[in-house]
C-alpha cells in the first residue's frame, strides 16, 4: 500500500468514524425525545420539547406545528418560530392548502427543495410574514390512521435545500410527537369530561357545587360581591314536542354559545339541568348582575334559533339574580335565592329579569 492509498484509507475510515459518532448521537437523541414526550400529558409541555429538539437537530430558518381543528378542519398555528412568527400566528390553513394542507389532506410527507418549482406551495403565508420560502420539508403528525397536524421546516439554517436525511429525522421526530400529542388530547377529554356539560360544552352542576364554594370563600375573605343569574328558558318544552329532542338538543347548544357570547372570561356559564342555565360572575354587584341579565334576556328574544333547520325559532328565558354576600349567606342559599327570583319571572309575565 502506498502513501497515498493509505492517506485515502484514514480518510474514509474517520468518514466513517465521523458517520457513526453522527449515529450514536441522532439515536441518543431519539431515545431522549421519546423519554420526554411520554413523560407529560401537558400539550404545552410537549410542544416546547417539540420546539427545541427541532431547533437542535435540523436547525431551520423558519419552522411551524400546526394542529388539525376539527370542528372547522382548518389547520392552526400551535408554534411558530422565525422571522414574521408573531404575524402568522393567527393564520389558518384548509386542509388541502399549501404544502402543509396538502401533507394534513394526503397524509404523506413532503420535501420540496425549491419551492418555485412545486404547485403545491401557496405564497399566502409568506406575504403575511414578509418571508420568503426557499425550500420546506414537511411531515404530518399520524397516529393510528389519523392526522392530527402537520410540523413544516422552511429554509435551512445554512445554504442548501432539506434533503432526505432531514425528511427521515423529521418523519421519526414526528411520530414521537404525534403519540404524545394523542395522549394529552385523550387525557385533556377525560379531565373535560368531569366539569363539563357534554351536550353544550359549558360547565356541569357538578363543578358548578365545587367551584362556587371556593368562589364564596374568596368573595368573603377579599370582601367583594359574588352575582349569580339563574336562567330558565320559556316553553322549551313545546320545542321538543314539536321538533323532536335532536333539535331541542340543537337548540341549547346555540343557547350556549349566546350565553357565551355576552359574558366576560372570568365568568363561568354552567348547564344546571335540563333547560336550566347558570352564570358565576366574581367581583360583579348584583346591580352589574342585572344588566348583563337583562342584555341576555333582550338577546335572546331577539335571537332566531334553529335558522339552519328551517325553523326559525323564538324563544325567551325567565331570569333571577342573586349576590353574595348582599342576598346569600352561602353558596347554597345564593343559588336558592337566584332560583326563587327566577320563578318570580316564570309564574308571572315570563321574557324578564327578577332580582332576590
């Protein structure tokens, strides 16, 4: 062997070397990415591991997880990294837009060197940003069949487009997440299930008794008013009647989401039963009580319900309002006394506000 074959020799075996050591070190990775992901069932959690071991192993320019909102099948932001992120973190993708619509609608990576050259790419995102794509390797986030999102890499840290080894680390990254992120959805579920109303999605009665003792306590020991609007819906019965439980269902559903949409973040909309509805307002007087019950009361008088069955329903509710500690010694008491004001309105006139 002469001098120069052997120089050649220690130079492939140190490729070698280098490659292995390169090995060794993506499986460590791997092995600790798997260890992390499983070890919460906090999204949050999971997204922020996500977030670093990307940026430690594929160091792109730009990178976004999106999840898939089911209720709307849009694709939305959960992270986003990079120049313009603060402007395209409220964006929303269909399913079937752009690379990452068309990875979430196909469910199959993607790896496109240059953008210029593939029709899948949409430039929405980058005249939002003020960015400009180069290359993206994207993958989708699969779990038993299902895609829950997409994670897209855009433009490399250093010249050069993503390649295929990128695509593989990428595609093993991927599936680490999408089973952590699987499990803290089931458990996010589970733990909803136990406070929430599955029909209308607002609070149930059963946290309503738990959390508005804590609320009493504090309302007492900070010395502030605790209201509470009691609200029975008018005649629901003859909706159901009528049109059927299926619609009567639909209809408090959309009642739901009209109390929600006149009342403040830190007030909790709980179903109390049936046709009933309550609303916890913290720090709120009962004069302040009352006029967001009579904005409820006018709402929902002149809301049409069930427009998208062809019924166009009106409907109204009877009101009660009570505080702590103006009213209520207790928690019991104040949702008694909201109660009895309620029924003041129902066995009267109906379509109006009463306060205990």
């Amino acid at each position: 062997m002469d001098m120069k074959d052997a120089e050649n020799l220690i130079i492939c075996n140190q490729a070698d070397s280098l490659e292995l050591k390169q090995r060794r070190l993506q499986l460590a990775t791997f092995t600790e990415i798997g260890k992390a992901l499983t070890s919460s069932l906090v999204l949050r959690d999971i997204l922020n591991i996500v977030m670093v071991k990307i940026s430690d192993l594929l160091h792109p320019r730009n990178w976004s997880l999106l999840l898939l909102d089911e209720e709307t099948n849009d694709l939305k932001f959960e992270i986003v990294v990079g120049k313009g992120s603060e402007k395209i973190k409220d964006q929303r993708l269909k399913v079937g837009e752009g690379v990452a619509g068309w990875v979430a609608l196909e469910k199959k990576p993607l790896l496109v060197p240059d953008v210029a050259m593939d029709p899948h790419f949409s430039p929405k995102i980058d005249s939002v940003s003020n960015f400009r794509t180069k290359s993206i390797v994207c993958v989708p986030l699969l779990t038993r069949g299902k895609c829950l999102g997409v994670i897209e890499l855009i433009n490399k840290d250093e010249e050069g487009a993503f390649s295929e080894d990128d695509l593989l680390v990428l595609t093993t990254l991927a599936d680490y997440t999408a089973i952590a992120i699987e499990n803290a959805i089931f458990f996010n579920r589970v733990q909803e299930l136990t406070i929430t109303d599955d029909l209308t999605k607002l609070y149930n009665s059963r946290f309503l008794h738990s959390r508005l003792e804590y609320e009493v306590e504090r309302a007492r020991r900070f010395k502030y008013d605790l209201s509470m609007i009691f609200l029975d819906l008018d005649c629901f019965k003859t909706v159901n009647d009528t049109h059927g439980h299926l619609r009567g269902s639909k209809l408090l559903k959309e009642v739901a989401r009209l109390i929600l949409s006149m009342i403040r973040n830190v007030d909790m909309a709980c179903r109390y039963g049936g046709d009933e509805f309550l609303v916890l307002m913290p720090e709120t007087s009962k004069k302040n009580a009352s006029l967001v019950a009579e904005k409820l009361c006018s709402a929902m008088r002149e809301t049409v319900f069930l427009c998208d069955e062809g019924l166009n329903i009106r409907l109204t509710g009877s009101f009660g309002v009570a505080s702590f500690p103006v009213d209520a010694v207790d928690k019991d008491d104040l949702i008694h006394l909201a109660d009895a004001a309620m029924y003041k309105v129902k066995n009267s006139s109906k379509d109006g506000v009463a306060e205990a």
